[in-house]
C-alpha cells in the first residue's frame, strides 16, 4: 500500500503546470554567440503586441558570470548604464567586449550570459543570450 502512495506522489509531482502567455512579444538578436573582443557587438531587442504593433517598452541590460555575478552594461561608448531605459518598438545599441571577457578556466572558454529584462505596461520578461567572447 505503501508504494502505491509513493508513486501516486511522484505522478502528481511531474504534472506540468500551464504558463499564462505573455500578452506581447519581446525579441533579443545579436550578431554572434562568440563576439570578438575590442569591437562592436550589435544587439536590438524589439518589443510588439501580439499583432505585431511596436509598443512602449523599458530595458535594463546586463552580463552574467558563471559565478552568478551581475554586471551592468554600458550604451555603447558612453559611461552611462542601459537601466529601465525607455524605448518604442527596437531599441538597439552595440557592445565592446573588454580582453578579460574572453577567460579561459583550464583551457575551457567562459560563457557568459547576455541578459535583457523588457518591462511594459502589460508585464515583465527576460531574455537571455549565451556568450562566449575570444581574442
């Protein structure tokens, strides 16, 4: 009797549970998953309604270390942050991946993640990119 409950347990427990859709689109492009450092890596994060209207939009980029650190990421040549910035439809800037970027741990490429959060009137969500940056 024992093992029937246990299993019964388990069934219950592997059920998926249903996402509410999202009631926009949000799209995160870039040219390559392995950006050569010291130049300009573009990325475009464009937002839609679900007919495809662009609409109002807020991103905040950042880079994520295998470590779990969070570091925010600059507009282009500028020392300014992309946080909450607000945009309409695409929103497009470029990176320069810095030469320490591009670490190795026993040979083995880093990857890093390339991470956008888009906020709009309508809810949040969050887009990752992996990256991996070479010399």
């Amino acid at each position: 009797m024992r093992l029937r409950l246990a299993v019964i347990g388990l069934c219950l427990v592997l059920v998926p549970v249903a996402v509410a859709a999202l009631p926009f689109k949000a799209k995160l492009t870039a040219g390559t998953h392995v950006p050569k450092v010291n130049t300009k890596w573009p990325y475009s994060v464009r937002v839609t309604t679900l007919k495809g209207r662009p609409m109002k939009a807020r991103v905040t980029v950042q880079i994520v270390d295998p470590l779990g650190g969070v570091h925010p990421v600059e507009f282009g040549n500028r020392k300014v942050n992309v946080v909450n910035h607000p945009f309409y439809g695409t929103f497009k800037d470029f990176v320069i991946w810095p030469p320490s970027s591009a670490t190795t741990i026993g040979g083995i490429p880093v990857t890093l993640v390339f991470r956008t959060t888009v906020k709009t009137a309508k809810g949040k969500v969050v887009l990752r990119y992996d990256v991996t940056p070479h010399t």
